[in-house]
C-alpha cells in the first residue's frame, strides 16, 4: 500500500476517534484535521484552506441568515393559530398536523431554526391541552429531518453532497434535484410517526405544565436565612460580601418587615435581621453560618404554588432555557461565565436529557441542549429571548418581532429560491443577494447577520472538505471502492445501494452527517464507476442516509435540541427511530432505483 494511502487512512482513523470520542468540539477537530494535512503534506496548504470559499460553505452561511430573516421577523409565528385550530384531540391527528405544517417549512428554511421556534409553540398546545410534550417533541424533529430532504437548500448536508457533486464532475443538483424522492419519503415518515409516535414514546413530562419543579424531580429546593445581629454582614451589599462568588449560594429574594425588596440585589445593604431566600444546598449553609453570622430556617421544599408567592413577586418568574448549539456557553461553567451577572438570572437548576444534574451548579461544564431552570426578574427573559445563543421555552413576545418586515422578508426568500429553481443564478448568488436585501430593508439589522450564521458547522465544513480532497489526492478514495467492489461485487445494484445506505447511516450517528457525506460519497462515485452504475444514485442514498438520522438524541442537532426539553431518555429516540430508519433504507434506494434508475 503506498505511503500517502497509509497517512491519509491513519488521518481519518484518528479522526473518526476524535469525533467519537469527543476530545474537542467538532468544529476543531475538523479545523485540526485540516490542517494536519496540509503538514503531512497531503494536501497543499491553498486545498487546506479551500473549505473556507467552498461554493457550498458560502451557500450554508447565506442560508443560515435568510433563515434568521424569517424567524426574525415572524413569519412562521402564524402557524400556530394552525395548530391550535387543526390539532384536534387525536394524539394521532397532533403528531400528523404538527409534521405537515413544519414540513413545508423545513423543506426551505434551516431546520434548526424551525425546531428552535416550534419548541415554546408546542410546549404552550400542550400545556393548553394538557399532553405531556414529551408525546410530540421527538415528531417535531424527526418531521422536520425528513422535510429537509425535499429541496437541496432543506439542510446544510445537501448543500454539501451539492458541491461535492460539481466537484466530481457531475454539476451542482439543482433546487429540486430529488424533490419526487424527498416528498415520497417525508410522507411514508410522517404517516408512521402519526401511527406509531403516540404508541412509543411515553409521557417523560407533566401533562399539565402546571409544576416546573415536578419536571425537576421536586429538586428546587430554597432555605430562608436570617440574618442574625452578630452577622459581619451587616452594613455590606450584597456584592460586597462575596457570598454568591465564593459559595455555591444564589440569593433569590430580599426581605425586610415583610416587604420583598426589588431586583437588582446585589447593591442592597444588608441589616440585621433581614431575611434572605437562597437556593443552596445545606453543606454549603453550613460552611457559611459561623463564618458569617447566618441563622438557618428548617429546610424548606417549595411547591410551585409556594415558589410563585416566595420569588415570582410582581416582577419575578421561572422559566427553562435551552442551550442552543452556537452558543458561548457550550464547555464553560456559570460561574466563569458570571450568568448571574450577564443576564440578571439565577440557575436553579441543569437537566441534561432525562438526567438531573447533581452538585455545585456553577461549576458543571455546560453541553448543547441543556435544560436550564432559571429564575430572575421579567425584564431579564426579554433580553433571553433575544440572544441567539439561548432559547427560553415560551413563545416569544409579538413586540420583539418585526412583523411589518414579514411580507419583505418572505418576498426575498421566495425570490432567492424562484431564481435559483429556473437555472436564472446558482443558489450561490441569489443566496447572497438575499442576505444584502434583508439588511437594507431593515428584516435584519447588520449585527445580527453574524449571530444568525452556525460558526460551528462553517468551521465544521471547512475543515472537512480538505479530508475529501486529500483522499482523492493520495488515491485513497480508488484504493477503498476497489476494496468494497471486491468485497460486494457479487451483490445486485440495489443492494449495493442499500450498503452505502446503511454504512453512512452508521457513521452519520456516530460523526455527523456532513462528515459522512464528506466520506461516502467519493467512495460511493468510484464504486459507481468501476461497476457501470449510476453514480447519481449512490450521491443521493448517501446524502439521504446522512441526514436521515433518528437512533439517538445526539445524531442530530434537532434531536439534542428537543433530548432535554422532552424529558427523554436514550432509547426512547431509538424505540421510535430504528424502525423508522428500517423503513427508510429499504424504501429509500427503491424509490431510487425506480426514479432515477441505476444504469
């Protein structure tokens, strides 16, 4: 085997464990992966960096603002009255309205982005109609996944199958290249989560929503100290003090003769026999009552009912957060990020999927998809609704939007997919012009273009698309399609079809779906060409293997997204999702077998 073979397999054998493995971000283990290549020399530092003015990483990014133009504005706000109107009773009815009113969307629109604005919207149906959200929130993402597939712009893994397709020679896929394939397999997907979603998945939340600590385990839990004559607290603010930097100690409320002092805190001067409402576990009380002078009251577990009459006073509330996957958060602590501080908020409490994190609060690494419990002052959830970097799980308020901007920034949209649709300009270019358009009429002001753009995936492609040329390059693509052509090469067509289906889907699970598009389909082409089949073919079972991905919660950014805010656990993506994906390996080549042929 020659020596640039043997480097470029170690390369993708290292990164593979990386990626499982999680030692770094994906972002940066592509970004290392690229540029280990250019090291090895395996590709020329110009093809290392290449990823960066990708047609394809381009278009992703133009793509993730026009998607933020629309949300921004509200447009999609209006479904809601459609599923308030069309959901009906029926669990079966719910989960089929839901997926056929996000699918049109997702088939155009970033998906995460539309999970992002359908997660608040679905928790308040099924707080109205006292469901547990953990019956349609795995629908909402699993619906929004198989929508993405009707046009090339649904996600940024057809984006990508699109330009390594001009690449190998064989043109981008225009805008509705596979639609016939996509809606086919949107529909099959959607009639089985309709049938079988209210079957499966079980009630992992209050169908209520009436008790937020009944969804954490009854684990909010609040003590009332006084502050005693002999405290060396007295006559210091709060801030002054360092109670809440040095301890695992947040102070929710102030009281003084019975009158609830108002938010900000921390410049309160303390006195004698002040009252304070503190989430806090009792170890740290404790550690805190001699030094500083502090008498604690029994323990007190407070009910919703009493949390609302202890902190949610005039301009107080509780709310869950959501930690979205560009966010700065992601791999700090609250503690070194001064939450309290930034957004005038406390924490009182993480879950991660149906997990409930235990221990000092402040100092757990934080991870996508975390569920957050948190509790401040009114005016401090406007500006969280605000930040591209969190999701608080309400529906956003009317005024925050700019709904005159609405009809515009839908105009644009439409006429940057039009365009592209007729061969008048790449998608490249009408994305683009779409992006100007939406700043100069005020959808989007100039700041927010650069919040709206998922810098992870960028990163993620760039770096990436340096591992497909260094494959090629060294002639590792050839030598593993000769490998599997000697190994299958007995099969039929079809069933090579369904092999590649099948081992993308594997890796897309494991890695992420652009990473295995990057793979597969070169490999895929070669094994195409050696046989006389159509190459075609195999780009398209690849591509909709790697966005089809339905096993677990972290295959996916839909997936994570939806993990905590549902309550579920592992297998309960499974329990929905294998046969679903049995169902899509086999029906998936069979229709390409019968659209598109594989001669």
């Amino acid at each position: 085997m020659p020596t640039p073979i043997i480097l470029t397999l170690t390369v993708l054998v290292v990164a593979l464990v990386a990626f499982v493995a999680e030692w770094l971000p994906v972002d940066l283990t592509a970004l290392c992966v690229a540029i280990v290549l250019i090291l090895l020399g395996l590709v020329t530092p110009e093809e290392g960096i290449a990823g960066f003015s990708n047609s394809a990483t381009v278009t992703v990014m133009a793509m993730f603002v026009l998607s933020a133009g629309i949300t921004r504005t509200g447009v999609i706000q209006v479904i809601r009255d459609r599923l308030l109107v069309w959901g009906g009773k029926n669990p079966h009815q719910q989960v089929f309205v839901l997926g056929a009113l996000v699918g049109p969307i997702s088939a155009f629109i970033n998906n995460t982005a539309v999970v992002a604005i359908f997660l608040p919207i679905v928790e308040d149906w099924c707080k109205k109609q006292k469901i547990s959200p953990s019956k349609l929130l795995i629908p909402l993402s699993y619906a929004t996944v198989l929508a993405g597939m009707i046009t090339v712009v649904g996600t940024s893994t057809n984006i990508l199958a699109s330009g390594i397709s001009a690449k190998l020679g064989y043109g981008q896929f225009s805008l509705f290249q596979f639609t016939a394939l996509g809606v086919v397999t949107f529909l099959a997907g959607l009639i089985y989560l309709a049938i079988f979603a209210p079957k499966l998945l079980p009630d992992r939340k209050s169908s209520t929503g009436e008790f937020l600590d009944d969804d954490y385990g009854s684990k909010v839990y609040l003590s009332e100290v006084i502050i005693s004559p002999r405290s060396n607290l007295i006559g210091q603010t709060l801030s002054q003090s360092g109670l809440q930097r040095k301890f695992d100690f947040d102070v929710l409320e102030l009281i003084r003769n019975k009158v609830h002092l108002p938010q900000p805190l921390a410049d309160k001067v303390l006195n004698a026999g002040d009252i304070l409402i503190v989430h806090s576990s009792r170890e740290e009380l404790l550690k805190i009552k001699d030094e500083r002078g502090l008498e604690i009251f029994a323990d007190v577990k407070f009910h919703q009912g009493d949390i609302e009459s202890v902190i949610t006073t005039g301009e107080e509330k509780l709310a869950e957060v959501l930690i979205l996957s560009n966010s700065r958060l992601i791999g700090t602590t609250l503690k070194d990020l001064k939450f309290r501080q930034r957004y005038n908020a406390t924490v009182l409490a993480i879950r991660r999927g149906s997990e409930l994190l235990q221990g000092r609060l402040g100092k757990i690494p934080l991870k996508f998809g975390d569920l957050l419990l948190v509790q401040g002052p009114k005016q401090s959830f406007i500006g969280l609704q605000t930040t591209r970097e969190l999701l608080v799980l309400e529906e956003k308020n009317i005024e925050s939007l700019r709904q005159d901007k609405g009809i515009i920034a839908l105009m644009i949209t439409l006429l940057v997919i039009i365009i592209a649709a007729f061969d008048i300009q790449p998608i490249l270019v009408t994305s683009l012009v779409g992006v100007v358009l939406m700043v100069i009429t005020g959808c989007l002001k100039p700041g927010e273009v650069y919040g709206s753009i998922r810098w992870d995936i960028i990163f993620l492609l760039a770096g990436l698309i340096p591992l497909g040329t260094a494959m090629d390059n060294s002639g590792t693509t050839k030598w593993l399609a000769d490998n599997l052509v000697a190994i299958g090469g007995h099969l039929s067509g079809f069933w090579i079809l369904v092999f590649f289906y099948l081992i993308t889907s594997f890796l897309t699970e494991i890695l992420s779906n652009n990473a295995a598009v990057v793979l597969m389909i070169p490999v895929a082409v070669e094994v195409a060409k050696t046989l006389g089949l159509n190459p075609l073919a195999f780009m398209y079972a690849v591509t909709f293997a790697a966005s089809n991905s339905y096993l677990t919660p972290i295959g996916y950014q839909t997936n994570t997204m939806v993990y905590a805010p549902g309550g579920y656990k592992f297998l309960d993506f499974t329990r929905l999702g294998a046969p679903l994906n049995l169902i899509l390996t086999i029906l998936t080549p069979s229709l390409i077998v019968l659209f598109y042929g594989l001669k």
